[in-house]
C-alpha cells in the first residue's frame, strides 16, 4: 500500500479512469476495528499509502473504503507501524467478517458509480 501510487498512478492513466472512479480500500486507525466509512476525498491522516496515491494520482479526488483497525494506545511512529503492519489480534472470525463487510461497501458503492454514468 505505501508505495501503491507508484503503479495505480499509470495504470489509471494508461485506461483513462476519471479519478471520480477510482476506489481505494484502506486500513485506518482513526477509526475502531470493525467500523467501515466511505467517503470521497479529504486529507492523508499521515496514512502512507494515501500520500503515495495523491503522488500517483495527483490529487486525493478518489473514493476510499476506510477500513477501521483500531489505534494501539502509543503516538510512537515505530511501534503505530509495527501495529498496522503486525497480524490482527482480534479473532480470526471477526477479521473475516470485517474483510466481508468491506467487500460489500465496496460492491454497493461501485454499483451505484456505475448506476450515476
């Protein structure tokens, strides 16, 4: 993800995606484990792979799936990056329904972009 721009960038240029049509998922930890928010836009949070995407993109005019994990109780940026890189630690059935949950958002929200053509 943080060096995601790097090829989404292109790649959206070469098949001539408008911006308005791309989606992103994303982990966020602004966000509690479970909680799911889309939204069109808006600032990086210091969220690496955005900032990568804005490079890429240009701009941060893209839809994104935010997909909460939680914060761990430290603002320390090495152990905040062992956090979003480590394994979950909520159990196995509920990190699959949360990946479930996504998934959906994601399929509505692409229907109804495609439904607004």
């Amino acid at each position: 993800m943080n060096v995601s721009g790097d090829s989404a960038g292109p790649a959206r240029g070469s098949l001539k995606v408008p911006l308005d049509r791309v989606v992103v998922l994303h982990d966020e930890i602004d966000l509690p484990f479970g909680e799911i928010k889309v939204r069109f836009g808006g600032g990086l949070a210091g969220h690496n792979g955005l900032k990568s995407l804005k490079r890429g993109f240009g701009e941060t005019d893209f839809w994104r799936v935010r997909v909460g994990v939680g914060r761990p109780d430290s603002t320390d940026p090495e152990i905040v990056a062992s956090y979003v890189l480590g394994r979950f630690r909520e159990p196995r059935e509920e990190v699959a329904a949360l990946v479930e949950r996504a998934a959906g958002e994601t399929e509505r929200l692409v229907e109804e972009l495609g439904s607004a053509s």
